[in-house]
C-alpha cells in the first residue's frame, strides 16, 4: 500500500484532531463540523465541504490532475480515504448515518461517523501518541520494508535541548563513520568537559535513526555504549550512568555481549569467549563507543582488543589524551565559539528560571572559556551565591587540576559549614553510585535526613539522580573531592572504616550460601563495582581480615559469574597475608579454590595444576573443619573421575571413601549437610559408571535425585538428570530417557544454564534418531551444534556436524 496514502490518512487524522483541540478554531463558526469524544473514540458531525473548507483534508499534489484541481477530486478522495480506507480496510471509523429508504446514503449530506482511536485527550501529547498508534496499526494492516526495527542498543538518554556548537565536527564524523569511509577508529579528544560525550551521543542517535534503513550508509545492526566513568557530559546536563564503570577488559567485553544477546558461558577461559565475541562480530555491522578512555585500568590491554576488531566494527573513543593507533584519526574538541557558548548559557539560565544579561552571558562565556562542563557548574554557583563579581580568566588549554579547582573549589567552600559538606565527602568514596541508605549509614544518620542534603547537592548539580534515592559525581567532582579528603586524615579514617562495614554488612548474607548451587545474585551484582573497589582499598589499606571477610562472602558469586580476574587477585593477596599471618586455614582456603578455578575452566585438568593445587591445600587440613575436609575431598574425587588415565576411576574411588569417612563424623546440623549427602552419591555414581556397573550406577544416581529433589537442590537435580539419561540411552530406554531430558531442559532454561541445555539437546538428538525420528533428530542436533558452537566447544560440536552430515 502506497506510503503517500498512508501519509494522507495520516494528514486527515492530524488536522482533524489538532482542530478538535483548538477552542476557537478559525471559521468554526461558519462550519457544520462537530467533535465530541468519549474516552479513546472521537464522535464527528460534519459534512465533506466542511472538512474541505476547514483544510482538514487536502489532496496531496501526487492525486492532483492539475494545480487547478476541482473540489469534486478532492470530495471523491476524501469520500474513499473515509469508507474504503479508515472504514473497512483499517477498521477505524464506524459510520453512524442513517440510509435512506433504498437503503443507501445516497442524498445524505451529512457525515456523523466515530474514529476509535487509542489515545484519549486527558493524556499528554494524545495527538502524537495517537499518530505514533496509527503508524503501527497501518504497518500491522500493511506491511512494507518501511517497517523497520531499530538495532540492538543500549544508549543513555540524552539530556541536553538539543547540541550547541560543533557543527561542522558532527558533519566530520558522521562521514568517517559512513559506510563509504574507510576510517575505522575515531578518536574524539580534548580537554575534559569540552563535550566529547555528547557529540558521540548525539551521532549515535542519529545511526539510531538512520537504521531504520538498511541501505542507509550509517545503518548499524548494533550502537554500544560503554564508558569508564560513572557519569557522562551531555551539553547542558550530566547524565548518570545507569550500569555502571566498565574500567577493565572483561567489562568492555561483557558490555557488548550483553548489547547484542550474545551471552558467554562463565566456565570458558576468557580467550576463549574473545574469539567467540570476534567471531561474532564479524558477522554484524556495529558502532562502538568507548568513552572516557583515559581513565581505564588496563588502556593497553584494551587498545590491543581494538585492534582485533574485525572492519565491521566502527568504533568512537572519547579521551582527554591523543590515542594513537593504526587504521584511526581523530577530532579534536577544543571549546564553544561564543554565540553557541552563549545559547548554552541562555538555556541553562532559563532552566533555573534566571535572565541574564548579554554582558552577563559574555563574562561567563569568558570565566569558563567556553567549556561546556564549566559552564554548567558555573550556572550552579550562580543560583546559589548570585552572579560574582571577580571573572577569573580561563585559557582553554588548561590543566584538569585547574579546571577541578575552578570548577568547585568556590562552590564546596560555600558548602563547607554546612551538614551537605559531609555527605559530600562520603558520596565520593562510591566508585559506581551511591545510595541514600548508605550514605545515611556512614553518617549515622537517618535516611530522610540525608535525602533532603543529597536533593540539595543534587540541585546544585554536584551530585546527580540515577534511580531513587541513587546518586552518582561526576568524575572530575569526584577528583575534587578525594583531593579534599587527603587533607583530612582523621575524617576520612573514620568514613572509610564505616565505608567498609557497610559493605561488610551488605555481603553478610551471601557467606553461608553454597557456591555449588544457583543463587539469586542481583543484589550483589548492581554493586559489584562498589565492591570490588572497597576489596580493593582494602587491600591497599593492609585490612586483611576484612579482605577474608569479603572474599567468603563473594567466592560464588566471583565463580558463578566467571569473575576469573578479581578472584586471582583476591586469591594471591589473601595467601601472601595469610602465609605471613601464619593463617594455615586461609592458605589451604586460597589453594583450594586457585585449583578449583583452573578446574572450572578446563575440567580434565591436562595441565596437572589443579590437582596440585589440590593435594597442597589436603596437606593443611588439620587446620580446616570437617565439613571443609569433605568439600575438599569431594573436589579431588571429581578431580581423578574427570582424568582420562587408565583407572583413575579407582583413585576416585579412594578419595570417595574418604569423603564418605569424613561425611559420617558431620552432625546432620550442619549447613548443606543434604547438599553434601547428594554429592557423594553423585560421585559414587560417576566412578559406578566409569566401571562400566551402569544398573548400580542408575540406582545410585536415583538416591542422589531424590535427595536433591526433597531438599530443592536445583543444580544437582540438573546434573543428575543429566548422568541418569546417558545411562538410560545406554540401556536402549529411550522413553524414559527422553522424559527426563525434556524435564531437565524446562531446568536449564528456567536457570539459563546454557552449558547442560546445549548437553540435553544432544542427548535428545541420540535418543530421536534411536526412535528413528530423522526431523527431530536433526533439530536438535543443529540446536546442540549452536550451542557448543557458542560455547567453544570444539570437538563436541564436530561431532554434531558430523551427526547431522549423516543425514545429509
């Protein structure tokens, strides 16, 4: 269906509804065109000249056969955009006249019809909202290749009017980030607050815009967004960022997958997620940004990530130092000429319902030096102690010390006698965000008091809302404000120690949950940036046991979550000072879970590392408790059930028996004691069938089940199911094998465990060509090689290649 009648509808419906809304539309008086509405349908009364005379509806040029065009055309066309087009094609109007005798409307010159629509009056901005409905309703009646969807992306709001200034550097970059450039990096740089975020922002919406249109050259099927600040410049405001700092490698990488769905299985070693990551990307057309660059932990590690990027890549890095690097140039922001400085100005001003004068306008202009981000915090202060009298001159080149200084030292002095000061202060401790509940907390406070001083902050600008009662600084306030805690050592002392237990508080709960099961996370993981730079300054502050402390709390979140990094670096300063403290637990505590992190990313251990690592932390366990031992010694059975060597199974064995000795002398009391009951079935079941005893091994496995099952045991029921139906194919029972595959796979996907699904798959494709049912069996065949594919699992997916070529 012709776009251009879609348009013509679209007009009639506009003008109808923007003269509805008029009080005293011209002509009105003159016309016989009523409008009535109830709830979401708007009832007219009117006649086809009225609708002509009041420009309701005007024949687009294209329909005209002349520029002289008579009024009967146009009645015609309104005639059939009103019956054939609204009426029985859309299903919007319903024609409320009544026949005549004949039964037509013939002679009837009045039109009374209902428009039901989706938008009543009393919501705001109905008249586009009921246009944007219509549009989506014409292209669910019609559809056409105008009916784009927008790529995959995670873009932060914009928060500006609109982008002052820079014109000629948007047109810049838009070219190099067309398809018709060979550009691949742009680095936008310049000094901090010059801008260079909401350039980048203001560009990636509008790639946003124009991948509605495949052939668009600035078409992307993805626009990322990652930043290593917490907050963000965007012309007249300072967003917040909503996921927080994506400081490391593994951030950056874990940004993208999310952004494009492309989720990495946490067991795989990072290299192998890489290639994966590389792999994929290869396939899709995606804008990168990646901002702040300059405040990145690991900057080379990251410009060395950049430089595998496969060409379909487009990247923007943002930084406030040259990045050079090859197949890459750059823009450089330096400051707002002063008309676009000024209309900055100007709307900030009428934010805070201030006018100013055009002298006013120009001494700012000049005291900030057109810089966007000074000029903003410069409006704050004058709201606060009106306009000052002394204009310190700024030259544009200056240092980021003296802009922190100019930016805020006038400001927070003003503050300084004052409660707001203090809150201040604890709100920089907070790398990722920080809440009101927290800084309540660390100064023994009550929340509703600190909330009216964070508003107050917040109004002025240095702080800035991210969800409720979440605030976050921008990163140049922050500077600022650690420079004013160094100058008081006993305060800091004494905020950091409340700092520390807070977080000691919030992590409490998570030390007696069992890293061997799903747990629910989310709490943890919206404050894993905070946390990870509290262990951090733990480490440098020489806290050790708030360090231990935080590392039993968070040692199945780090390995659920594949937090490889931080649990190595934790690991290795934890058995240095526990070495030195001579804290044999913690030591043969930091062996045991080195080795159980190399295990969990290669399972057969073919480095023999692990099982070193193992045997070293069993050496120490007369410092450890029993039901530490157990644990121990359950790992290293599943470490020697695991090892292709002839007759490991036996050695398996050994520690199994020893597990089963340690298990009896556990009162039944203790936490996971069933956890741990189900665990040594399960490993006596997994040496029944390396023996090949595979009806003992069943029986084995279904105590295990039942165990797992009463006590709510989701990841070893998975397991388990896993292990029974591989038996069961095994002994040709392949109805109940099959049952408990698709039982199992409704687990794996309730707990979006992609490694056992990507197994249940498998093993379903087994059992469906046993039942010689080819169909199903080459789904799930291609489904399992998907998902090994993903998982980088070479050989396993092979091997469904090689199933599915069989049926080829």
């Amino acid at each position: 269906m012709s776009e251009i009648l879609k348009q013509e509808v679209r007009n009639l419906l506009n003008n109808l509804l923007k003269y509805d809304s008029q009080k005293n539309p011209p002509l009105k008086s003159s016309l016989k065109l009523k409008t009535k509405w109830h709830q979401t349908s708007l009832k007219v009364d009117t006649t086809l000249d009225s609708l002509l005379n009041a420009k309701i509806f005007e024949l687009i040029e294209t329909f005209s056969s002349s520029p002289n065009d008579k009024p009967s055309n146009s009645k015609d066309r309104l005639r059939y955009l009103l019956k054939e087009i609204l009426e029985e094609k859309l299903k919007l109007l319903e024609d409320k006249r009544v026949k005549n005798d004949k039964g037509t409307y013939r002679g009837i010159k009045n039109w009374i019809f209902t428009l039901k629509l989706w938008h009543s009056p009393e919501e705001l901005a109905y008249i586009e909202r009921n246009l944007r409905a219509f549009e989506q309703h014409w292209y669910t009646i019609y559809p056409t290749q105008f009916n784009r969807q927008l790529p995959l992306y995670n873009l932060p709001p914009r928060r500006y009017t609109k982008l002052f200034g820079y014109e000629s550097e948007l047109d810049r970059l838009l070219e190099l980030l067309s398809a018709k450039s060979r550009e691949q990096i742009i680095c936008l740089q310049g000094m901090s607050g010059s801008g260079k975020t909401a350039l980048a922002l203001e560009v990636a919406y509008y790639c946003l815009e124009a991948s509605k249109d495949k052939t668009n050259t600035l078409s992307f099927d993805a626009i990322i967004f990652t930043s290593a600040q917490t907050t963000h410049v965007v012309g007249n405001n300072i967003m917040p960022k909503l996921l927080g700092a994506e400081q490391y490698l593994g951030d950056i990488v874990r940004v993208i997958s999310d952004t494009l769905q492309f989720p990495l299985e946490p067991s795989l070693d990072f290299e192998r997620q890489l290639r994966l990551l590389l792999n994929y990307l290869d396939r899709k057309i995606v804008l990168l940004i990646i901002d702040n660059l300059e405040t990145v932990r690991d900057r080379d590690t990251i410009a060395n990530l950049i430089s595998h990027f496969p060409e379909t890549v487009k990247i923007i890095l943002t930084s406030r130092i040259p990045f050079p690097q090859l197949n890459s140039c750059s823009i450089t922001l330096t400051h707002l000429q002063p008309q676009p400085g000024g209309e900055l100005i100007d709307d900030l001003a009428k934010k805070f319902q201030r006018i100013l004068q055009s002298e006013q306008i120009t001494s700012i202009y000049s005291r900030t030096g057109g810089l966007p981000l000074a000029i903003t915090y410069q409006m704050a202060q004058i709201v606060t102690t009106g306009i000052p009298d002394n204009l310190i001159g700024m030259v544009v080149d200056n240092t980021p010390d003296e802009l922190l200084q100019f930016c805020f030292a006038d400001l927070v002095k003003s503050l300084s006698p004052t409660p707001a000061y203090h809150y201040l202060l604890i709100a920089a401790l907070f790398n990722q965000f920080a809440s009101t509940k927290a800084i309540a907390y660390i100064h023994r406070t009550t929340e509703e008091i600190a909330s009216s001083h964070l508003q107050h902050l917040a109004n002025l600008y240095l702080l800035f809302p991210q969800k409720t009662e979440q605030y976050t600084l921008h990163s140049l306030t922050q500077e600022y404000l650690q420079q004013e805690l160094e100058k008081q050592p006993d305060y800091q002392a004494q905020i950091r120690a409340r700092w520390v237990q807070w977080y000691l508080e919030l992590v409490e709960p998570y030390i007696s949950l069992s890293a061997d099961e799903w747990h629910d996370y989310r709490e943890i993981e919206v404050e894993w940036i905070n946390l990870r730079s509290v262990v951090e300054w733990c480490t440098l502050d020489n806290r050790y046991l708030d360090v231990k402390t935080f590392w039993q709390s968070l040692k199945g979140f780090t390995r659920t979550l594949g937090y490889w990094t931080e649990r190595n670096i934790w690991l290795d300063w934890l058995l240095d000072r526990a070495i030195l403290a001579r804290d044999w637990q913690m030591v043969a505590e930091a062996k045991f879970h080195f080795s159980q992190t190399l295990a969990h990313i290669d399972q057969t251990d073919a480095s023999g590392r692990a099982m070193k690592l193992a045997r070293e932390a069993w050496d120490l366990k007369e410092y450890c408790s029993l039901d530490w031992q157990l644990d121990l010694s359950l790992y290293i059975t599943a470490l020697y059930t695991r090892q292709t060597q002839t007759n490991s199974w036996k050695t398996a064995q050994t520690w199994c028996d020893r597990s089963q000795q340690i298990f009896q002398t556990l009162p039944t009391t203790i936490p996971n004691y069933s956890e741990k009951k189900c665990q040594l079935f399960y490993y006596q079941a997994e040496i029944y069938t390396h023996s090949q005893e595979f009806g003992t091994a069943l029986d084995t496995y279904q105590t295990a089940l039942k165990i797992a099952k009463t006590n709510n045991y989701h990841r070893g029921i998975a397991y388990i199911r896993a292990r029974i139906a591989v038996i069961l194919i095994n002994q040709d029972l392949l109805t109940e094998a099959k049952e408990e595959l698709l039982s199992l796979l409704k687990l794996t996907e309730q707990h979006q465990d992609r490694r056992s699904r990507t197994f249940c798959y498998q093993y379903l494709a087994i059992v469906a060509k046993k039942l010689e049912n080819v169909k199903e069996a080459k789904n799930y065949a291609t489904l399992a090689q998907e998902g090994f594919n993903n998982l980088a699992m070479e050989a396993a997916a092979a091997e469904m290649e090689k199933f599915i070529a069989e049926y080829n």
